[in-house]
C-alpha cells in the first residue's frame, strides 16, 4: 500500500478516535493507529496522549481496549 493511502486512513482513524462517534469506530481507530505506528513515528506518541487523556472519560469497552494499547505502548517504549 501507499504511503499517501496510510497517512489518509491515518487521518481517517484519528478523526473517528476523537470525534463524536460510537464506542466501537473509538475502538477500531484505536487500534488501527497502533499498528499504523509501526509505519509512522509520530503516531503512536500522539496516540497515547489523546488515549491518556480521553480514557478516564470513556465507556468500560473504551477503557478495555485504551488499557491494552497503553500497555503495548509502555512495552514499546513510549
């Protein structure tokens, strides 16, 4: 795939991740912008600062998924 295809499902994902939308389009963007870090440095810090930030706040299927990407995250390094 292109890397200017990733970086607009990348945009994508992050405009579902913070916007007003349903628990599992939070929890599919998510988890789709981890693995799209692996492509992109810059997205998995700014994925954990949103996630750090907005996890307090969010639904028990919200909190379960953010508490499993924190801990790749912390395993990962950041």
């Amino acid at each position: 795939m292109q890397v200017s295809h990733l970086e607009g499902i990348a945009t994508v994902c992050f405009d579902w991740f913070i916007g007003e939308y349903k628990v599992a389009t939070k929890v599919f963007a998510m988890t789709s912008l981890f693995y799209l870090g692996a492509t992109f440095d810059w997205i998995r810090p700014e994925l954990k600062a949103i996630l750090t930030e907005k996890i307090a706040y969010g639904s028990a299927g919200f909190q379960n998924r953010g508490a499993k990407i924190l801990e790749k995250l912390r395993h990962l390094g950041y």
